[in-house]
C-alpha cells in the first residue's frame, strides 16, 4: 500500500502547503481548540477524519496538524522516524512532569535509555515477575468479601501500582510509601492531560486548583523516590529489578554511572508509564464483561478449561487465546486520546510540504473507532482480532502501545499482569455493576471510568491456588 510518503520535500509545485490545510471547526480566539479538546474530545477528534486526512487544530496559539489516516500515522510512527520526533512545547512541559526519562527523551539518549532498560523488560525476563503479580493479586482478592461495594477504578489503580512498584523496586513498599505512591499516581494520571493543554499563561493568570494538586503529588512521590534510592544506595547489592540495574548500568560513551537525576528521572517516568494504560484497561474490562455476560462467560470458560487442567500460571497466560483477545479490545475501545510529534527535518507527508518545526498529532481513540477500518466500531467484540479478520487492518490502524522505535517497552509486562488479573480474579468473584451509575469515559491522559462501583459476589467454583502457581 502507497503511504504517500518521501523523505524529503523536493516539490515540483503539485505539493501543498500548510495553509492549504482545513483547520477544524469551533477554534475560538486565543484558545483555538483548547475548551474542545477539554469538555468534549471524544466527539472532537472523531470529527476530524471527516474534514480531511491532515486537519489543523490550535492547542492555544500552538498550530498542531492531525493525522486522521492510518497510513500517515505509521509513517511518522516508523519511515520518518528520525525525521519526526518527541520534541515541541508539549513534550517540553511532560519533562517539566516525569523528567528526561525513556518515556519522554528522544534521539542518541533515547537509545542508551532503552538499552539499560530492555532487559528488565524483555519477555524473556517476564516471567520472573509472574509471582509479584500473582501475589498481590491474591492479596486484592483476599481482602473482598462477597456482598461488598468496592470502587473498581481505585482497586485496579493500586494493584497495578502494586505490580509496577515491586517490579521497578524489587522490594515490598512499607505502609507510608505504599499509601503516598498509590494516592499519587491516580491524581497525576487524572491531570496529567489537563496540565499539558492549558496555556501557560492561563495558568499563571488562574492556577487551577487541579494544578496545585497535581504538584503536592508529584512532591510527594519525588520524595519517597528519593527515599528508596537512598535505602538501596546504602545496601548496594547487585539486583536484577529496574533500580538495581540503574544504579548498576554506566554510560556506554563515558563509562560513567548514571547520574542521580538520571535514575530519578527514569523511576518517575517508568512508574507513570507503567501504571495508568493496564489500570485503566482493566477497569473497563470488568465492566464491558457485566455489560456482556456471554462473553463474560466464555472467557470463564477458557480459564477454568487452561487452570482446571493443572498448567501453571505462567504457561496458562501463553494459552489464554479467548481472554488475550478479549483485552485487546478493550485496548481498542478504551486507548489513549492523543500523541503529538514534531518534524525536525522538513518532510513530504500525504502530498503536503511539512517544514521543520511543524507539530503533528494523532489520536489513537479516533483511529480506534473509525468505522471505515472497524465495523461498528462501539461494539465490544473480541472476535474481531480472530487471526483471519484482523490481518486485514492496515499498519497504524491498532497503536494502543505506538509503533516503531518508540513501541512501550513494558508492553510485555502489562499483558502479562492484565492477564494474571483476570485469571485469578474472574472465576473466584463476579463483579456487577452497583446501581444509579452513568459511566462515561473521562478526559485523561488514558480515559478511565468517571465512576466504578461493583459489588463483588463469590463464585461457587473457584480455581484451585495449587493451579495458578507461578511456574
């Protein structure tokens, strides 16, 4: 398939210009889009694949340029990779919040991030955090007692946090740390979207009560960080958990030992990153689930037919094939709303003339729900990504976890702890829906639940421990 894509913008007068672009509807002074893109941006960004496969739209004074193709999004995502960057006003400010770390840092020390990092993260290495996993999963099980109402979104939250934590740590958290860090995360993944749009200077004219919160959590958490690096500094054994392999890795260039601004900043960014997309996917996926008892119940099935059968914990995630698909829809319903990019090196994109500095933006949500690659795009069906219907999606068409050399490298780590959840929390609990709920998706860096409450009742059968073992 033609991506109408060239490296450079030798235009012979046929390419367009940026402000041949149309620019989308409702941009009002001053702010352009920001109140769109802030009350309503589910409807906004769908939009925009009506006015055009590049359409303009102002985050304030900012011009951003949206990609509504699929075809063009992978283009920048991989052929302009190197053309195309993490760079702008936008990524400036998400430094401001989680540092220079992997998530955030591009070119030659993106690369050196990466490679200190990958083999905590490896699928090779996966299974070494199956029991973590499996233990504090138990442990959120445990604590629920049949009848209870509990808040879904907040469980989930902290079981991921749980799960990132020991992972990224290597240690179980005390009580104080455990309380900051699991109240930290949702407040920053609740405003961390909000923070990046506003305007500078409505922020310094009206600091937003949201902004004030945001910086007491990210505070809290920059010290008991500070807090467990200094612990590990003073008892410097190896260890092969993300911080020990921070504090152990050395510059491949100098030989020098990271800095400690350097392991800060990976730390923040690992555990933002590594918390807000499996938390959010599986509140979803327990409440698509009671919305779609058939479904629910299939997957039931296949849990109880791989676990019942004696196989262990980490053999069975590989055999869940029903479930697997089951989440990835929800991936698909559920993504994040929005990435931007900027063109550092002119290009030419879906014949138009790109120069450097051109901000360009995609929104997975968007793509997710085109009807044009997904066939009514708002049903919950994972037979969708049966092998024979899903070959047909063309690159960039599915990116809840990017593509190319940014691709999450913790991807592995949050399929398998998604899994882990819903195989040993599904046949011991059903969890319905408490009554006098609307839910509706908010507006966050990964749209969660505006409201989840469940009442946990016990399951007659349950699978027994002995069969969910790690290995």
């Amino acid at each position: 398939m033609s991506t109408g894509v060239r490296a450079a913008p030798q235009s012979t007068g046929a390419c367009r210009r940026l402000s041949d672009l149309p620019v989308a509807s409702g941009r009002m002074p001053l702010i352009g889009h920001t109140w769109s893109l802030l009350r309503q941006p589910f409807s906004f960004f769908e939009s925009l694949r009506t006015q055009g496969p590049i359409v303009r739209m102002d985050i304030g004074q900012m011009p951003v340029y949206m990609l509504t193709k699929p075809e063009l999004v992978h283009a920048i995502l991989v052929t302009l990779s190197r053309r195309v960057q993490r760079a702008g006003m936008l990524f400036e400010r998400m430094r401001e919040v989680v540092g220079n770390g992997l998530a955030a840092s591009e070119g030659e020390l993106q690369r050196k991030r990466r490679r200190v990092m990958q083999p905590t993260l490896h699928p090779n290495h996966i299974g070494t955090y199956i029991g973590l996993m499996r233990d504090n999963t138990l442990a959120l099980s445990d604590s629920w007692w049949d009848g209870q109402t509990v808040n879904l979104d907040h469980a989930m939250s902290n079981l991921i946090t749980a799960n990132a934590a020991g992972s990224m740590f290597g240690m179980s958290l005390d009580s104080e740390v455990n309380r900051v860090v699991c109240r930290a995360m949702p407040i920053l993944a609740d405003n961390f979207m909000a923070r990046l749009l506003t305007p500078d200077l409505l922020e310094r004219l009206l600091p937003l009560s949201a902004s004030r919160r945001f910086d007491q959590a990210l505070g809290e958490l920059h010290q008991v960080t500070e807090r467990i690096v200094a612990c590990r500094l003073s008892r410097p054994e190896a260890s092969d958990d993300l911080l020990g392999m921070l504090l152990a890795a050395t510059d491949p260039d100098t030989g020098q030992p990271l800095g400690h601004d350097q392991v800060y900043d990976e730390l923040i960014s690992s555990l933002f990153a590594g918390t807000v997309t499996s938390a959010s996917t599986l509140s979803w996926l327990f409440y698509e689930l009671d919305r779609c008892p058939e479904i629910q119940a299939r997957v039931l099935d296949e849990v109880h037919a791989v676990l019942d059968g004696g196989a262990s914990l980490a053999d069975a995630l590989g055999k869940l094939e029903y479930t697997r698909r089951t989440v990835q829809e929800i991936l698909r319903l559920h993504p994040i709303l929005m990435v931007i990019r900027r063109v550092i090196e002119p290009v030419e994109l879906g014949g138009v003339a790109l120069p450097a500095g051109t901000d360009l933006g995609y929104s997975p949500y968007a793509l997710h729900h085109d009807p044009g690659l997904y066939p009514d795009p708002t049903r919950f069906d994972p037979d969708r990504w049966l092998p024979e219907r899903a070959q047909s999606l063309p690159p960039g068409a599915f990116i809840p976890f990017g593509e190319g050399r940014h691709r999450c490298i913790g991807e592995h780590f949050a399929w398998a702890e998604m899994l882990v959840a819903v195989a040993l929390l599904l046949p011991r609990w059903r969890l319905r829906l408490a009554p006098g709920q609307v839910v509706r998706e908010v507006n966050v860096a990964h749209p969660r639940p505006s409201t989840l409450r469940v009442t946990v009742n016990a399951r007659l059968s349950r699978i027994p421990l002995d069969a969910a073992q790690p290995e």
